[in-house]
C-alpha cells in the first residue's frame, strides 16, 4: 500500500491518541475522523493536525476509512466497542500493551494490535520514528496493511504475539514503572539529607547507557555485586527505621547476591 | 591557587586513578607520581598521560608533590595507609563513597575526601566536567584547596559530609544497583520469549529523563500506580513459577500502591 491508500479514524482523542495523530500527519498520510466522547478534546486534537473532522457519532457504517484506530484506556475497550459500528473488512486496530487482539473480533473480522511501547505525555514532543511498534493481526493482509503503515511512522517495527505481549508489557514494568519506584525512594533518602535528587542525573543516565551497551548482567556494580557484607550491613543500619526502604534493599540484595 | 600550585600525585593505578589522571592533566595541571603495586599498571598510566613518574616506593618523605589522591579500593584502604610516609602538611584525599574522612587523619593531619560520583570504565571516555564531586576536608584551608581542584575539574562541586555521603551512597545503591538488577530480571523475562532487550532502550531512556525532569513522583505509571489490580493479577500469574521476581514484583507493587 501507498501512502495515499489509507485513510484513517481514530477513536479517542486521548495522549496516545494525540501522539498517533501527529505521526500520521506529518508523514503525509491522512486522518478522516477523530471520535471522542468529549468533542472539546477532539476538537483540540483536530486543529493542532490541521485536518480531519471530530464526531460523537458511534455509527462509522458509512464512513471511508478503511483503517480504524482505538486510542481508549484498556478498561474502557471491550466496554465500549459494543456501542461501535464500522464499516465491513475495514481494519481495527488497538494500541493497547495488555489487551488480547481477541477484544476486536466482535466489533471487526479484520482486526489487529499496533501497540507503541512508550508512555506518552500531552506537550512533550518524542520521536516517534525510535518508538517500537509492536504488531499482531488476525490474518495475513490485514497485518501488511498495518505493518505498511508502522514501517512509515516507526524505524523498529516488531511482531508481538499477544502472549509474547503479555510478558513484554510485565518486563517493561520490571524495567521501567520499578526502576521510577526506586527513583523516589532514592529520592526519598537524599531528602532527607537535603541534597538535590539531581545530583544522581549523571550517574543514572551511565547506568542505563551501559546497561545497553554491556547487558545488565555484566554492568552490575555495588555492595551486594562484590558480596561487600560490611557495606551492605551499614546500609541496613542506615535503614532501620524504614521498613519499606528496608525490606526492599534486603530483597535486591539477595536478588543480586543469588541468593533469592 | 592557580593550577601551577597544584602538583600531584596518585596512590593508585586503577579505573577511578586512571579517568582523574587524564581529567586532571587535560585541564593542563602536573602529575608527579603514580604509585601502584603493579608497576606495570603504574606505567601504563604514565605512559597515557605522558607525564609524571612511577613509584612502587611508599615513602614519600621528600616529595615535592602538595596533592596526594589515594585512588585504592575501600577495603584496601585502611590497612595500605598505615605504610605509607607523606610530607608533612600535605593534603591527602580520598575518593571513596563510603570511607568517613577519618582514616586519613593518622596519614596525614590535612586530609580530605574527593569523592567523583560515577562509575568508571577501562576505554570508556567520560566527560568528567559533568562528573559531581563530593567534597569534605579536615580545614578550611584544606577545602579551598581541594575545593579549587575540584573545580578546574568538574562543573558539579557538592560539599558534603562524611555522614550525609553514607546517604548518598545509599541512594545510588537504591537509583543504580538495584535499577541495573530490575534491567537484568526484566531481559530475562524478554529472553524467554526471545524478544531482544533492546526493545525497552527507548521507554527506560524515558523513564529516566522523566525522572529528572518533572520528578520521579509525578511520573510513576503503570498497574500499581492506578490500582489495576486486575492486571497486577494477570502478571503475578505470569510469573507463578519464578518466586524471586514474583516476590519483587509484589513488593515494589505494593510500595507503589502505598500499602507497605
């Protein structure tokens, strides 16, 4: 397919929603409608991409899209789809990291999963062309058609079963919403002492950049990596008075240590 | 003082000796001895530095140098020290996160600690400007030094004292150590799938400059920051048969939703 093949809806006019749209767009592919249940921020959304028409209107029987997005949260979409009618062998897509590509089959015998693994935030700009995409689809055609449109807005495009999807959503929360939990403990403890948070910047930003370059397994450093009891005991002192903090310094620990 | 004051000299031959050597003499001041047991790691350091001496001597009675690093591993510290002969009202700095100030004082009755917060690589360049180095001195005249020093080096100076170090380096444990680990237990779940860890480089990046950028506590996400507990489910099922990441995952859950 060309560019010019598709002509897409989405539904939703949410972070993720804004995001999508603004990749389409500026790569020249073009945006039919946008659904929200608040046409305030559908209205947003279709003047910052400077095209497209907003509608409330759940009835897309006639519509001309022929690729139909679902930007909803995950709890919102095998509630709401109910209500939707689309056009036949149209293409659905949803953008979720956990739901099944089974919550489409209902609504679209043409269905498929075009997840972006990356949090989204309104305001700030990200490159979408270093976002992974991660793709599924219920046949053949419909996942060219949605690869196609991937390869145009993505550089890392992936096919993800939605098994394999279950256990990459709970990695990227090992490595992403824990490690922001160990953020502000952290931060928590230099609070405490009055020094800026900041002045880890450097030292976590080197953690991440060799845990790519090296692997994780072979960049671990600290007290319980050198099996370093004396440090790893003061620390623990240091800790006494805060069960939370020291419950989850023992369990890395041993985690690291092997012993767990 | 102007950096032709400084003459120095390092009691090591390590990594953290070998990046303050090229940070210091890059910055066009003098190195006059590199100790090291190995004096072949000693010259080899030299040799890169294209300055300086080697010495595997411990007695530096009638050393002209005013400045001696003591670049050593924690543990060896201590007990190295007690061998060594310096001039007296020379300036002795340590470099470690954990060592208090007080085990230099028998070496030296100036003394202070210089403490670079960063990890260091063999062949891996840093750009030691952006290096945060933690301060602490017997006097004040030993800190304007030190503290001088410090600044032709690096554009981050902090004083801090021996005891809020201690936190510090506790919560670089907590920002680091342990985030590395999450990194290492999140490939292995990707690995079973034999999905490539990489997948995650650009959302940890994220992550990461969320972090900094607005605060770690505004910017938790995922199941445990909005109660999804039905996803928490799914996920603690996933890992059923692996009791060690099951049981970070319900602790660093739970302190997420507040509950420890």
């Amino acid at each position: 397919m060309e560019k010019s093949w598709y002509n897409i809806s989405i539904i939703g006019a949410g972070k993720l929603a804004w995001h999508l749209a603004h990749a389409i767009t500026s790569e020249g592919l073009r945006i039919n409608k946008v659904y929200s249940r608040s046409e305030a921020s559908a209205n947003k959304l279709v003047q910052s991409i400077k095209q497209g028409n907003t509608t409330t209107d759940k009835d897309f029987t006639n519509s001309t899209s022929n690729i139909f997005f679902i930007a909803l949260p995950d709890d919102v979409v095998p509630i709401i789809l109910k209500d939707f009618h689309f056009p036949e062998n149209t293409l659905l897509l949803h953008t979720s990291g956990t739901l099944p590509l089974s919550v489409l089959k209902d609504a679209s015998k043409k269905n498929g999963v075009f997840y972006p693994l990356q949090t989204f935030s309104f305001g700030k700009e990200v490159d979408f062309k270093k976002i992974p995409i991660c793709l599924e689809a219920s046949d053949e055609s419909s996942l060219t058609k949605a690869s196609n449109l991937a390869k145009f807005l993505s550089n890392e495009v992936h096919l993800i079963s939605s098994e394999k999807r279950k256990f990459l959503h709970l990695a990227a929360v090992f490595a992403c919403n824990f490690s922001n939990r160990l953020f502000v403990l952290s931060k928590d403890i230099l609070a405490q002492e009055e020094i800026p948070f900041q002045i880890l910047s450097n030292l976590v930003n080197e953690t991440v950049v060799k845990a790519f370059e090296i692997g994780p397994e072979n960049a671990q450093t600290g007290p319980a990596a050198r099996n370093d009891l004396k440090t790893i005991e003061a620390h623990t002192k240091l800790l006494r008075d805060n069960s939370e903090k020291l419950e989850i310094y023992k369990l890395l620990s041993d985690s690291i240590r092997g012993i767990k």
